[in-house]
C-alpha cells in the first residue's frame, strides 16, 4: 500500500512540476518546453501544440508550411521508429540492428539540423508556420535521402 501511495505521489509530482513549467511561461515559450520531452520527435511534439493553438487563436499556416511541417514530421516519426527497432534488436541481444539504425537516423539528423539550424533540439514550427522558410540548398543537398530509404 506504501509502495502505491509512493508512486502516485511521485508521478502526481512530476506532473505538476511539468504543469508549473509550462504554465508559467507563455504560448509561445512552451514549444521549447515540448522539445525537451521527447528528443526523438521533436518535430511531431511541435507540431501536436502548434496545431491546437492555431485551432484556438483562428490561425492557418500558409500551405508551404503545411508541407514542410508534415514531410518534417514524417521524417522524424521515421527516425522515432527507426531508433525502436534498434533498441528492440539490442534488447533481444542484436546490435547491428541497433548500429544500422543509429546510420540511417544520423543521414536525416543531418537534414533536421539543415533545416533548424540545431542538433537536436530544433524549435522550428511557429504557430502561423516556421522559424524561416527551408533553405534553398536542401532539395539538391538531400534530395537522395528519400531515395535511399526507399530502397532500404
């Protein structure tokens, strides 16, 4: 009974603090906030908040940066996959899957850090769109990433 009311004390606590954090700053401040929860998708963690302050303030990101949100999103949801199966195959006692998907997370955390301008906490969506627009480079720069991942 201990053990229980302990745990539900702790994870009560750790969500306050997590309430306190945000609800101390401003809507624009907790983006920040929602990087540093989850480093393996940061983009989509972004993205989730963006979309219902934008619902709520009555606000539409131009289609340009509808796209890049989603490809970005969707890029970063493959990476969080990625990253489960090559901790599964350590799990079960394979590291090569563990080192393959460490290779192939690396080709789009370049692409991530291209665009953001940061390695790992990018803070890129804006509510109304993007930080700035996708650099011109990137299309000639990683145009191939897609072409290896769908082969592989």
């Amino acid at each position: 009974m201990a053990s229980a009311l302990w745990t539900a004390t702790r994870s009560s606590a750790t969500c306050t603090a997590g309430s306190r954090a945000v609800g101390e700053r401003g809507w624009h401040d907790v983006i920040v906030h929602l990087d540093r929860t989850d480093y393996i998708s940061q983009f989509n963690n972004e993205l989730c908040y963006l979309l219902a302050l934008e619902k709520m303030l009555g606000v539409e990101a131009p289609e340009r940066a509808q796209y890049a949100r989603i490809i970005l999103s969707e890029l970063n949801r493959i990476v969080s996959h990625m990253m489960f199966y090559g901790a599964f195959g350590a799990d079960v006692g394979a590291i090569t899957p563990f080192l393959y998907a460490f290779r192939e997370r690396e080709r789009l955390q370049r692409l991530f850090e291209s665009v953001s301008g940061a390695r790992l906490m990018h803070f890129y969506f804006r509510a109304g769109g993007l930080k700035e627009d996708l650099p011109p480079a990137l299309r000639p720069k990683y145009g191939h990433v897609a072409d290896h991942h769908r082969r592989h």
